[in-house]
C-alpha cells in the first residue's frame, strides 16, 4: 500500500497543521474536531485497514464492552444528533456493533478520506529549526506537522509472548488483540487458552461452546463478575435520550465517568446485613456498578476490601460444582478490584463442563508451545489444534515507545521515559513540545469511561491549538517543574491506594522488566476536568507557550520589512 496524500500537499510551512496516529475513538474524534470545527489540515495515520483501534483488532469471540451502552454512554457526546440517532441493541454492545456504530461516524462526519490506513507511523522527530514534527511511516514517507497526536490507544500493542517454540507449533494460534477478520471456527477442535484477564474470560465462555475440548492455562485467578448483558429496554432509551446533556454532565463530574449516585462511604461503617444488602444490588446490577458502586473505601481500605473479596469468592464457590475447580479458580492472595476486574457472562459455569480442563499454572509456569501443544515446568499438554493465547498488552506506554519518538536535542521518549512515563496532565511532555498524547498514561483514562475521556482530551488540545493561533505562537510545552509535580502527585495518590500492592497492568508489571509505576492518575475524573480548567483559566499553567522556528522568523521578517 503506498500513501496517498503527497499530490495533495499545500504549499505552506508544513504538509500538514496536525498528524493524528490512529482510527480509533479518539482519532476519528480529534480528525473531526480539528478538521471541521477549526479548518486544519489534518492526516490521521492508521496501522489498520480500517477504522475501529480496539474494536477493530480485538474481534475474538464474546468480546464486548462492559461499560453500559446507553445509560451510562459508551459512546461519543460531541454531536448531539449523533446520540439521538444511534440505537444500541443491548445493554453491553457487543465489538460488532461497537465498530458498526464507529463505521457510521466515520461515514457520517466523511472521516475514511483523510486517514491514510495500512500506515504505520515510524518515527516522529521534532525539528528544533523549524518547530515541527517530521513524521516518517512504514511506507518510508515523510511528512511534516506543526502537531503530533497520539490517538493510538492504550492497550493496542499486544504483549510478546513469554514462551520459546510458538513458531514450530504445528496447529493455528491466535492472539485475542489482532484476531483474524474472517473468525475462527472452533468445531471440533481441542484448544487450549492461555490468561484469565478480561480478553481471556470472555473467548474462554465463548470457545468452549464449540470447541471438543479446551484447556485453559491459569497462572493468576480473577475476581470476575457478572455483567448482566440484556437487550436495550425501549422506555430507558426514551428517558436518556430525553435527558442526554444532564447524563453526560452527571458521567463526567464523577470519579470514573459513570454516575452511580447510591455509593455509600465504608463498608465497615456499615452492619453485615447491609453490606451484603449493597453487593447483592451491584451484584444484581452488574458490569463496573459491582467494581466501582458499592462502597467508596474498596481500594483504599483493605479491611473493606476484604469484604467484597470474601463476597465475590462465596459467590465463585457457589457456582463451581467441583471443590478443587473452585478453589483454583478463587482468588485469594491479592486485593479485589487491584487487577482490573473481568466482567462474565456464565464464565464459572464452564468449569462444571465436561469439555473443559483448567490448568494451573501459578506454580508451574509455561515454557514452551511444542509442536503438539504447551509445556510446563512440571507437564506437557500434547494433542492441541489450537492456541489461544489471551495474554494481555503492553499497556499505555507500548503504544508511544514504539512510535519512534524524538523531542528536543534528539532524545527519544524511550530514553525520557526509561523507568516509567513522565508527562504533564498524562498529555504532554517536557522536551516534546506541540506533542499530545490522548488519554496517555498518568491521566484518567483506562478508569474513565473512555469515549469522554477522549473526548476532554481533545477538547483539551485543540482549545490549546487555538490558543496558540490566537496569539500567534507556534510551541506549547509543559515545563519540567509542571511535569516533575504531575508525577509525584499521581504517584503519591495511587500510594494511597491499594492497587501497587499487585502486579497488573496498571502497574506495568505485566512485562517483565517494565518500570513498576502506576499508570493512571487516580484522583478520578472529576477532580482531574478541575486540574485542567484551572490551566488553561491560568493561561497554561505549567506550560510554555513560545513563538519559535520558522513561522516566527516569517513573522519576524515581514516586520523588518
Ligand atoms: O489482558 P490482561 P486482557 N503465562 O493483562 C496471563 C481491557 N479489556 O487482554 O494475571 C501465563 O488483563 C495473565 O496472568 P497474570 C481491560 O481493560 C476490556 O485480558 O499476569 N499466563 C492474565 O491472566 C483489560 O484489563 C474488555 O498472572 C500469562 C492474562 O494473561 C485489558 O483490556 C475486554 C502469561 C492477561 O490478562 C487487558 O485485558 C477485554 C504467562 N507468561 C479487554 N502472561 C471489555 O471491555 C500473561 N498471562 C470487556
């Protein structure tokens, strides 16, 4: 595929105002933003032959949102047309119709003729002369833009597998993050599937309604949850539709950007009775009400914690009908809620099938795919048509380190960021100037509901943007004093928390060798829209705002003149 855009150059400083990476919610978002509200030349480049990001690479079987369609709005807020119109199916829509309702906004705001797909960016180096961005892609084009955008998502780099050998197994193997478009059918077949996390207990419920056999390779168990999936009930579409800007304005002035108004303090100020009362609603609820709706003490207090933890692991024993099954299946040496939590439809269920064998794997971990199946320290599980392997991403930081970026005076991000990510606001970077990472990591993002996560992020940098127009300057960067106390703070706050106790991907420590530090900026969404309105009401707090390189020489010149 070669790039399409070079005959369509304007002549001006740069080939383009702004290069967006990504055809995923927020690139699809920012190149309407930026192109149609604010008449900038925009590219957006897209590793995909499509648009979607997540939705588009993860089409395993059973993937599915877990944050609410409808009512808590799984879904862009920008267009209030746009939300009139679009009719979810279910409570939970499903990757198909997630990327259908993302296909019809690239349709209906004429987004697929500026984005270059099958393009991966390469490298992004800031030129100091002339303050901008040289973007360089697989196809060895290279263009230039006064902004780099990173709408690449943050969980769109598939972890490398940890084991030798999967080149020589002689059957199929799969990743759930870049499934094959066309399915996989699993009649017949003996599979075996490796990680519980989210991506691995929705395919495993699913594979093993069709799979002859499926063994699934545990090495951490998941306090997963049920989601309580159903189809879209026609009165509550009415009501939020007829009161959509009040529900966008309640999601957005909470902690995760989901409005669940009855969380009650502690679960230890409170009698046993009624604790059980609070889980069982959530439990009955579903999805993140179980996770985020209960009590507000759960990730901070391990007492409290151990409260939902006892419930959730009652509520596995229940449902498995071997006791030994059960007990691997039960999670007990770390805090609910610390590792990002699954949500399952009848997952524990599939345990009691005959066609399904769990593997634990915890004491005796997976060395090598053979050509016949998967070895462990301890055993070898031959006689296998497929793999599956569901074992997670390089989260947050995978993203942008693999995108060739270079700031000022030639040194990469990944040098910058060698013992973890250091931004402003978990948008910007000192020595990155005009760089903006949208939902990057240090901000809300993954623990706020994403599509209005991104979309304040873009609101962010494009009000930025105009700004810099306004006044005619060229360059916003964060000072390394703003950056220094952003870091600090976020690590302060998630030590106030329980979650760096475990290993998660929050905490990077999925890879090894990854920087331990926590991801996300845990102050919730609420108080983090705060932090960023007092900026910009400051003038850009925290930033600086320059005229430099060319366009402040062209300025310059003509005043001689
Ligand atoms: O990845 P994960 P995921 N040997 O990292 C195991 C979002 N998402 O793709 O816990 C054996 O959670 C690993 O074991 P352990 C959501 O934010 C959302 O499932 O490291 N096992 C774990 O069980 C989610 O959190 C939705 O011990 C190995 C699994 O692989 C995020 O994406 C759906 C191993 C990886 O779990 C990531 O979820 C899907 C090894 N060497 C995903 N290496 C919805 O909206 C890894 N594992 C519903």
């Amino acid at each position: 595929m070669t790039d399409t855009y070079a005959d369509e150059r304007p002549a001006a400083s740069t080939d383009f105002d702004a290069i967006v990476v990504g055809a995923g919610f927020a690139g699809l978002y920012a190149l309407h933003k930026l192109r149609d509200q604010m008449g900038l030349r925009v590219r957006v480049f897209e590793a995909g032959d499509g648009i979607g990001g997540t939705w588009y690479w993860n089409r395993y079987p059973g993937a599915r949102c877990d944050i609410e369609s409808l009512h808590y709005s799984y879904s862009y807020s920008f267009s209030p047309e746009l939300q009139q119109d679009w009719e979810w199916s279910e409570k939970y829509a499903s990757q198909p119709e997630i990327l259908a309702y993302l296909s019809h906004v690239a349709d209906r705001f004429h987004l697929r003729e500026d984005i270059a797909f099958g393009t991966r960016v390469t490298s992004a180096v800031w030129d100091e002369e002339h303050a901008h961005w040289q973007v360089g892609t697989q196809h060895g084009a290279s263009v230039t833009a006064r902004y780099l955008i990173s709408a690449a998502g943050n969980l769109s780099v598939p972890k490398t597998p940890e084991f030798d050998g999967i080149d020589s197994f002689a059957g199929e193997v799969y990743l759930t993050g870049t499934w094959p478009h066309e399915g996989v059918d699993f009649t017949g077949k003996k599979v075996a599937i490796i990680g519980t996390g989210s991506s691995g207990v929705q395919a495993i419920t699913e594979i093993a309604k069709h799979a002859s056999h499926l063994t699934v390779f545990q090495r951490t168990p998941n306090y997963a949850t049920p989601l309580q999936n159903e189809p879209s009930d026609p009165n509550r579409v009415a009501a939020i539709k007829a009161n959509y800007p009040s529900v966008r304005e309640a999601s957005r002035n909470t902690r995760v950007g989901i409005p669940y108004d009855k969380v009650l303090p502690s679960a230890l100020a409170v009698t046993p009775e009624e604790r059980r009362r609070v889980f069982d609603e959530c439990w009955d609820e579903g999805g993140f009400r179980f996770f985020l709706g209960s009590f507000e003490d759960i990730l901070v207090d391990k007492a409290a914690n151990d409260t939902i933890a006892e419930y959730v692991r009652e509520r596995i024993r229940q449902r498995v009908s071997d006791p030994a099954i059960a007990e691997k299946l039960t999670p007990t040496d770390y805090p609910y809620g610390t590792k990002r939590p699954p949500y399952e439809t009848n997952y524990y269920e599939t345990f009691n099938c005959n066609n399904v064998t769990l593997v634990d794997v915890s004491g005796a971990p997976i060395t090598t795919i053979t050509e016949t199946g998967v070895r462990t320290t301890d055993a070898e599980y031959d006689d296998v048509d497929v793999v599956v392997l569901a074992t997670g991403f390089d989260a947050m930081t995978g993203p942008l380190l693999e995108m060739g970026i270079v700031g000022r005076g030639g040194r990469t991000l990944a040098d910058k960021w060698a013992d973890g990510p250091h931004t402003f606001l978990g948008l910007s970077v000192h020595g990155f100037p005009n760089l903006f990472l949208v939902t990057g990591p240090q901000s809300p993002s993954v623990l706020y509901n994403m599509p209005l996560a991104i979309e304040d992020h873009v609101d962010f940098l494009s009000d930025a943007i105009e700004h810099l127009q306004r006044n005619g300057l060229d360059t916003i960067e964060p000072t390394s004093q703003a950056e220094n106390g952003w870091v600090a703070q976020t690590n302060e706050i998630a030590q106030h928390t329980l979650l760096p106790e475990t290993d998660s991907w929050w905490m990077g420590a999925n890879i090894p060798g990854k920087p331990r530090v926590c991801m996300v900026y845990l102050g919730g969404a609420a108080v983090y829209r705060g932090i960023c309105a007092d900026v910009v009401a400051n003038n850009y707090e925290g930033f600086t705002l320059a005229a430099e390189g060319s366009a402040a020489r062209e300025r310059a010149s003509a005043h001689i003149s």
